[in-house]
C-alpha cells in the first residue's frame, strides 16, 4: 500500500473511488498466507504432520492471492492512466480554457 501511495504522489485512501479496497484485501490475504506457511513451518518442527485437506487449503489461498495480485498488477495501473488521460482531455474542452 505504501508503494501505491508513493507511485500516486498521495494516500491511496484520498483517492476518489473505492479502488483502495482491492490493495487493502491483497494485503489480507497476503498476511493469511504468510500464517499458514509459518504454521506449516510449526506443525512439521513439531512433527505434528500437516493433514492433506489443509495442505491443499492452503495451496488455494496461495495461488488464489498470486492471482488477485497479478490481475491488480496489470489492471490497476491501466485504468489509472485511462483515468488520467480522460481528465487530461476534460480539461483541455472545458469552456474556462476557450
């Protein structure tokens, strides 16, 4: 979140839109699966062993926040810039200018 506030030039949240809630919920879950993986760390130091539908759990957030984070990273800054270019265009139309 702090890379997309300095890439803005201000605090994500100050931006119009709810788009701040999508880098908010990758920060989530990034935080779930850095649990799980030091819970898998503990259960195999204990020798506890790791039930297999856990694993796999597990192996779904991961891959499922490998995604979402990809898809924000290569749609994000797209309708950023579209955004930016659209209020460059208003801005040269508007009748203030004429």
């Amino acid at each position: 979140m702090l890379w997309e506030s300095l890439w803005r030039g201000q605090p994500m949240i100050d931006q119009p839109g709810h788009l701040w809630v999508v880098p908010a919920v990758i920060v989530t879950a990034t935080f779930f699966v850095g649990g799980a993986i030091a819970d898998v760390g503990r259960r195999l130091d204990l020798n506890k062993g790791l039930p297999l539908p856990v694993a796999e759990l597990w192996l779904y957030a991961l891959v499922g926040t490998v995604v979402i984070a990809s898809l924000g990273a290569l749609f994000g800054r797209r309708l950023y810039l579209r955004e930016k270019k659209r209020k460059r265009e208003r801005k040269r139309s508007s009748p203030a200018r004429r």
